[in-house]
C-alpha cells in the first residue's frame, strides 16, 4: 500500500494506483504503509471507482512507535520496510542525538538496518556527530545543499527504506532529490524555536528511479515513544558486548554497580565506547523527557 488518507487506501496493482477501503469483515485490524493487501472489486484504477481491502499479507517487519514512554497505544509507522534512514541536521534545526538514540532504540528492535543521513553539512561539519555514533558501527551519508544524492540514493537501492526525523531536517528536500516526480512540499525553521513545520501529513511510499527500490517519507517527529521496546532485546545489537551479560545480576539494568559489563569491558573484551553508546541508548528509552 502506497499511502493514506482518510479511510481511503491507494495500493498498487500492477503498476495502477488503485483507491480502496477497508472492507468491514477486517473489523479492527489496521491497514498501514507498506502492507501487502489483498483486494476485491474494481481494480481498473478508473475514476470514481474503489476497490476493497480484504486481507492483510503477514508482515515482514512493523516500525512502531508510542506518543511517549508512558503510552500504552503502539502507533504503526510502517510495515515490511527493511531499512529506517534516521535523517538529521547538522544545523537549523540542531541535532538531537536522544532522538536519534530512541529511533536507532526502534529500528533495532523492529529488525531494521538503520542508516544515519546527516544533512546540511554546508552549515556545519559532521565530525563531532560521527564521532559519537562511531562506536556503534551504524552506517552513515552525509548530504548538503545543492549537492548530488547518489551516494544515499546507493545505500537505498534494493531496499525498502523509511525516512524518519525531526521536523525541518531536509526529509523531503531528499525525497525530492530522488524522486524528482514527488514534488514533496518543503518547509521552513523556525528562526525562534529552532523548529521546523510539518510539511508531510501522511506516510507515502514512493518507487526508486528504475524501480530498484522504494522510499517512504513519513511527517516530522515531535517525539519517539518507546513503551513498547523490551529493554532486554537492545543488547542484541550488540553482539560484542552481550555475552558479558553472563555475569550480571537477574535484571540487570548494564547501568548499575553489579552490572558484569564493566569487568568485561576492563578486560578488553569490547571497547569502553560500546558499553558507553549500549548505556545511551538504554537511558534514551528509561528517560521519559520529551525528545
């Protein structure tokens, strides 16, 4: 499914873009970006037609999020994507690493391979903020103004890859830059709060140029909730660290006294960097400040 917008599904059918509804016998089961679905009806793509969706392929993956970290209410951003390309600023707006901390939190847990997109290297330099995310060994591309993409446009082809990022960090000025055709509105800063403007509503998923690939943008990130992460599968991201867990207490928090990682770390089973990002990335989903 290409895109929402308001009860009404636009899913591609042999390269037509078919409108459709949600048929009732799905009662509450939710239909998101990226689903595989089944339809029935009229599939001409004609207008004034509309199919219906009647059946939802299991999933690959799902990315989810909740509004905050108290929130019970799981909030699908999209379903069988295979890459989550954290897009950040260097500048206007600054970067915020717990952000990117609680999405790289997200893309871990949902199966996803992240990729950091730093932008707007014109206005500042990308050193400082690779140097921070270096130890964890996520994979990165740096863009600036008026400059070519290809270098992302590789890392995206063959994949199914979802945009997400603070509002005013260049999501859609990218997009634009792939998908010429998208014509995705681009917002200004802030010059105040430092913050941008929502300019993308709804989820969209558009096709790679030769159609080796899909791109989805998503709107602007205010927060990132993680309720619904189980802290326990964060360590699995980082598999030099994780047998060193042997020795911790029951319900360990690998931010406390007893925790065994420390003795592991001492004894050059990891670098003292690892252990300092798994711990970031830890407090990033025990913290419930506003990200």
């Amino acid at each position: 499914m290409l895109t929402v917008d308001r009860g009404r599904y636009t899913c591609l059918v042999e390269g037509r873009e078919v409108l459709a509804m949600k048929a009732r016998e799905l009662g509450r089961k939710g239909v998101v970006v990226g689903d595989r679905v089944g339809l029935v009806g009229d599939v001409s793509a004609e207008p004034g037609t509309l199919a219906r969706i009647v059946r939802v392929h299991p999933r690959t993956s799902v990315l989810r999020r909740t509004a905050d970290d108290t929130d019970p209410v799981e909030r699908i951003i999209v379903a069988n994507a295979d890459q989550l390309v954290i897009v950040t600023a260097l500048a206007d707006p600054e970067p915020r690493p717990r952000l990117i901390d609680r999405c790289l939190v997200a893309a871990y847990d949902a199966g996803l391979d992240p990729l950091l997109c730093l932008t707007k290297a014109d206005l500042a330099s990308p050193q400082q903020l690779l140097d921070t995310y270096a130890p964890l060994g996520v994979p990165y591309v740096v863009t600036q103004q008026g400059e070519p993409v290809d270098h992302l446009l590789e890392r995206l082809t063959g994949q199914v890859s979802v945009l997400v990022g603070h509002s005013g960090v260049g999501k859609s000025t990218l997009v634009n830059a792939l998908v010429p055709e998208a014509r995705r509105t681009i917002g200004a800063v802030n010059i105040v709060t430092g913050r941008g403007r929502h300019t993308s509503s709804s989820a969209i998923a558009l096709p790679l140029p030769g159609g080796d690939g899909w791109v989805i943008d998503t709107p602007g990130l205010r927060s990132f909730g993680l309720a619904h992460i189980d802290l326990r599968r964060v360590i699995q991201a980082f598999p030099d660290l994780e047998p060193g867990t042997a020795g911790c207490p029951r319900g360990c928090s690998h931010d406390e006294p007893d925790c065994a990682l420390d003795a592991w770390v001492a004894e050059g089973h990891a670098e003292p960097a690892r252990l300092d990002s798994l711990r970031r990335l830890l407090a990033s989903r025990e913290d419930a400040e506003d990200s």
